[in-house]
C-alpha cells in the first residue's frame, strides 16, 4: 500500500522543520489535460500541507508557461521548438536578461533572502519539435542516456527538460549551460543511486544547498521547479479509466474519495508524487 499524503508530509516536516505546502493544477498538453503537482518546503499552514488549490496563489511559489512568455528585448515568443532557443531565446532576450530575473519572480539574491520571501519558480514548456540542437548543451551522460529511449517523444521531453534545466540553472549561477555539473544527495537509505539530484559538489544535508531543483516530463511537454527552497514537482497526463481502477486499488483506502473520477485522481496523484519527491522517499514505501 502506497503511503498516505499525511505520511508524506509528515516526513517532508520532518526533514525541513515545518509544513510543505502542496498544489496541483492543470495545464493544456499536445495529447490532452496535463496535471501538474508541486510541493514546497516550510510553506504549509501549522498542521500539515494544504489540500488542492491553485498554486499560484500561494505568495512565494510563481508558474510561468514558456508557450506564454514574451522576450522583453524583442517582444518575440520564446519557442522551445525553434532552433534559435539555444543561442538567442533564453539566454540573450528571455528568462535570464529581461524576463523572470528581472521581473523578480526569481531574484538573483533568493538564497541570500528571507526564506519567507525566496520564490519557487515552476516553468512548463510544451518539449522541443527537434530536440537536437539542445543536446550541445547536456554532459555525455545525459546524452547516452537521450539515445536509449525507443521513442522520439520520450527523448524529445528529456532532452528539453534538461536544457531547460540548465538553462535556468545557468542564468541563475552566471554560468554557461554546458558547465553545469550535478551530484546527488545521500538518502535515508544511504544510497546515492535514487537519490535527489542537486549541483556539485553534493553536501552532506539537503538543507545546506542554497538552490534546489525538481524536473518532471510527460511525453510532450516538461517541468522544472528551482529556487530556495526544497521542492518537488510532478507533471502527468490525465489518468485513462483502466488507470484509475489500477490506481484505486494501491492508494490507502482513507484516500480513495479523492480518486473517483480521472481528473480528480490525476490531481490526487501529482500532488502525492510531488509530496514523495520533496521528501525524498518517493512513494513507493511510507517513510
């Protein structure tokens, strides 16, 4: 049986000394609904982690769809399909220059702030047409590992998922995107191998990183969260009945209102993936 939501938050309290706060929200996807779920460390009220609600009305977490964002050098959409994405669209015009640093949605200085006041950026994008002129961007390991899935949607959505990454992670540094070196965090296991991911050199705790990170992709589309505090986000299609029924039957049965129709489950879903990425668990054991 899968942990509940109250276990999962308990052990993201637990971990970072206050309450996670939790969302879920739907976005327009190239097959359908998308469902995206995100969790937020030390953002939650007193007893535990808000239920379902738009995340974006909580003051320190800020969504931005790059289908929606405009350069405000050049007033051009910034396309993730567009070959010029990698030299001109989030480096020069977009994000990093004249868009969401500058805007404050992520201020340069996050880490060094309030916590209270530090930003969480979600950033979704549908994946790029023609992935490859991103690959110049990602290590040998990502690109070996681009290479092996069987479908070009798939390697489509992991490819822009980590440029996109990188991207935002480069502009955030001042570094360029290439240079960008991960780690991983040690869990609760003692086992780097499905741990969180984060910037190298990896630290000893999570809570001494002072910019985190969080992806997630669905054929078609991709996330990724970042900012200064912990955070975990889920993005996925919504549930077909066969789904449902099989997800029905794993959830714990205190939560299983909450699964009685595709689009609420999916919703149910992301925010419980969010929940276990932010812990570190997943979900597949109750912490």
């Amino acid at each position: 049986m899968l942990p509940t939501d109250h276990d999962l938050a308990s052990a993201c309290a637990r971990a970072f000394g206050a309450a996670p706060w939790v969302g879920a929200r739907t976005l327009p996807g190239p097959a359908g609904t998308l469902h995206l779920g995100l969790a937020v460390a030390g953002c939650g009220a007193a007893g535990g982690a808000e239920g379902p609600g738009g995340a974006d009305a909580h003051s320190s977490v800020e969504f931005v769809d790059l289908d929606s964002v405009h350069s405000v050098a050049g007033g051009a959409e910034l396309g993730l399909a567009s070959r010029s994405w990698t030299r001109s669209g989030l480096t020069r015009s977009g994000l990093t220059r004249s868009g969401l640093t500058r805007s404050g949605l992520m201020p340069r200085d996050a880490a060094a702030t309030e916590p209270g006041a530090a930003a969480v950026l979600c950033v979704t994008a549908p994946a790029a047409a023609d992935p490859a002129p991103l690959l110049a961007v990602l290590s040998r390991e990502e690109a070996a590992r681009a290479s092996g899935f069987v479908h070009d949607a798939d390697r489509a959505a992991y490819v822009t998922v980590h440029a996109l990454l990188r991207f935002l992670l480069a502009g955030r540094l001042g570094r360029a995107p290439a240079e960008i070196a991960f780690g991983r965090l040690t869990c609760a296991c003692s086992s780097r191998t499905h741990s969180k991911p984060c910037l190298a050199p990896a630290p000893a705790r999570e809570t001494d990183l002072t910019l985190h990170f969080t992806l997630s992709r669905a054929r078609g589309a991709v996330a990724v969260a970042l900012g200064a505090r912990p955070c975990g986000v889920d993005l996925e299609p919504e549930m077909t009945p066969a789904a449902l029924a099989a997800v029905r039957g794993l959830v714990p049965a205190s939560e299983r209102q909450h699964y009685s129709d595709p689009s609420a489950a999916t919703a149910a879903w992301v925010r419980k993936e969010a929940l276990g990425k932010l812990a570190g668990t997943g979900i597949v054991e109750s912490p």
